[in-house]
C-alpha cells in the first residue's frame, strides 16, 4: 500500500511541477529542473497594463443636463401694466392707465443662445382725469411683433427679449364720441426668468420642457415727431411656454 500511495503521491506532485513552469527529471527523489533560461541581451516581456475603458473612467461622473430653453416653443403670458400715452384730442399725460394685458408667442430657438418668434398681443387701460371731475378714459392697444431671444446663461434659464413690430391703439373718454389714437412701429424689450417643474422627472435625458417664471418687459409706441402721439407700456406677469426640444 505503501508503494501505491508512494507512486500516487509523485504523479501528481510531477503533474503540478509541469503545468507551473517547472521540469521533472528522473523519478522520485530527483531535483526538479528549471526551464530554459533566457539568451543574453534578449530582451525582456514587458507586462501588459489593461486602461480601463472610457466608460468606466467617467461613470462616476454625473450626466448631462440637457438644455430647457430648446426647440421649438409655444408661449402665453399674462401681464399687469402701467400705461402711459399722449394722444393730440385729450388730456392723457398726468397719471398713467392701470389695466391688463397679455401675449401670445411661437417661435424656434436656432441656437442654444439665440431663437426667433412671433409675438401678437394687447393691453388696455383705465385712468381719471382729476383736471375735468375724474371722468374715466380707457386705453386699448395691439400689436405683432418679431422677437429675438438672447440667452446668455442657459444653465440658469434666464433670457433677454427684444422685438420689432407694428400696432396701435386708442383712447376715449366717457361723454366724448371721437376717438383719439395713436399707430407706427413698435418696439419691446424683455427680460424673463423660467423654471421648470416638471422636466427632470418627465425628460430627464431629453431638452424642453414647460417652462414657467415671471417677465419684466416695456412696449413702446414711438412718436413719429415731436409732440406726435405716442405710448410706453410697462408690464410685469407670469409667462408659460412649452418647449418641444430639438
């Protein structure tokens, strides 16, 4: 028995030895021997360093954003305003109208930082005229505009608006049926701030989205000369526009 485990022991000790790099000579009790060495000045394998794959070098890194103000875009916005106007028939210039108004916009955004539109709207206005016993007037104006929007933070969704256009308006007054108005060119700048409430739950990896923030802005009616009848609006409001992503 001795013999069989003897004869066991060393066929696989022999067996181990081979498959490591290491030659057995002669039987049982031999030394075992190495392998060929290497020849002078050959030179020497160097050891293969794997780069871990671009993926899994930047998978710790967050993702990202992608832009809010993008695409295509469907707006609405709803003002307050403080109207000021000079007509040539009526006495308009000592306090401004308090009224409302309200824009209706579309447009495409053709850069990350710059987008175009069409913007069609109107305000009206109401005042007292202290000099003649507080009778009432009433303002009301409209216009179409083409807009261009700036965005120079898109990070931070905040965009600069400026528009050139064509409109007019009017203004009457109680116990008076003539009209006095005033029409030309407009133009409007813009400022607004958006959020987006919804767009990192509903289009985590896709742009646009409903976008939702207040807007300051003037709209002006300039004088065609010096003392002609003219307007400035200014407004303050919430605007809400959906992007539809590129």
């Amino acid at each position: 028995m001795r013999g069989v485990a003897a004869a066991l022991f060393s066929g696989c000790l022999v067996s181990t030895l081979t498959s490591s790099g290491v030659a057995w000579a002669g039987t049982a009790g031999a030394e075992p021997v190495a392998g060929p060495a290497p020849k002078p000045g050959a030179a020497r394998a160097e050891p293969v360093v794997t780069q871990p794959r671009a993926r899994e070098r930047g998978a710790w890194r967050r993702p990202p954003i992608p832009p809010r103000i993008d695409g295509t875009y469907l707006g609405l916005a709803l003002y307050g305003t403080a109207s000021y106007a000079r007509v040539s028939k009526l006495d308009t210039t000592a306090s401004p109208f308090a009224g409302f108004g309200g824009v209706a916009r579309v447009g495409q955004m053709v850069l990350p930082w710059l987008g175009f539109g069409l913007v069609i709207g109107g305000a009206s206005g109401v005042r007292s005229e202290r000099s003649q016993d507080g009778v009432r007037q009433r303002l009301g104006l409209g216009g179409l505009l083409v807009e261009t929007t700036f965005v120079p933070l898109p990070r931070y969704h905040w965009s600069m608006r400026a528009g050139f256009g064509f409109g007019g308006g009017a203004v009457r007054q109680a116990g008076v049926d003539a009209r006095s108005g005033f029409g030309g060119a407009l133009f409007s700048l813009a400022t607004r701030y958006e959020l987006f409430p919804f767009a990192k739950r509903r289009r985590p990896n896709r742009g646009g989205g409903f976008g939702v923030g207040p807007e300051l802005g003037w709209i002006g009616a300039t004088p065609a000369a010096r003392g002609r009848p003219m307007a400035h609006v200014f407004v303050l409001g919430l605007s809400m526009t959906i992007y539809l992503g590129s």
